[in-house]
C-alpha cells in the first residue's frame, strides 16, 4: 500500500505529495523462482527498485526484500515497490487472513502460505 501526504491543488484532483510512505505487503527472503514466501513477485517496468539491490532485474535468491504492490488472484504481487529488508529483524512477513480453525488453533494464511 502506498500513503501520500501532501495538498490537493484547487481543483480537487491533483496535488503535490510530500512525502510518500509505502507499506509492505510481503517481506522475507527471496527463493527460486523469483519468490518470497511462495509468493511470485512479479516486477514489471512501473516497479521503482531504486532502493533495491537486483541482478539483471530480478530478486537475488537469500537476498531480503519488502514489497509492497497488487495482490494478483494467482498467489502473485505485481510489485509497485521493492527495497531491500533493512530493518534487521530477520522476520519474514506477509498480510493474509487470520481464522479458526478448531479451538484453540488458528491458521494465518498469507495467500500461498500456512502456518500453524
């Protein structure tokens, strides 16, 4: 998801940002496949890696990334933008839903992927 903060102009259509904040659908560790936590990352020529460290335009497997972008129906993100995992944390991540399962047991899953 992208947040910009800014001013709309008169018009009430345009405006100027200020800041633009985006927000990681996925974060982990890039696989084969072009994947991060089974999920393919589809980059395409809108995407801005300008702080993302990439080889010949793709994802470098072990790699760590945050992506933020469109969830596709086929476990895919057609990212909007990419940057490297700098936060240290060393936690992959994903946004999903959260449901119960049978008592005290709950599955979170995070299109493509489920734990327990």
């Amino acid at each position: 998801m992208v947040s910009l903060h800014g001013s709309l102009n008169d018009d009430g259509v345009s405006g100027t940002a200020d800041e633009v904040d985006y927000e990681a659908e996925i974060e982990g560790a890039a696989d084969s496949g072009g994947k991060i936590n089974g999920v393919t990352i589809l980059i395409t020529m809108d995407t801005n890696v300008t702080h993302a460290t990439l080889t010949n335009g793709a994802l470098i497997i072990g790699f760590r990334y945050e992506v933020s972008g469109f969830w596709l129906g086929d476990n895919s993100i057609e990212a909007t933008f990419i940057k490297d995992d700098d936060d240290g944390d060393l936690v992959d991540r994903g946004k999903g839903i959260c449901r119960r399962t049978h008592q005290r047991k709950y599955a979170y899953r995070a299109w493509g992927y489920l734990h327990l």
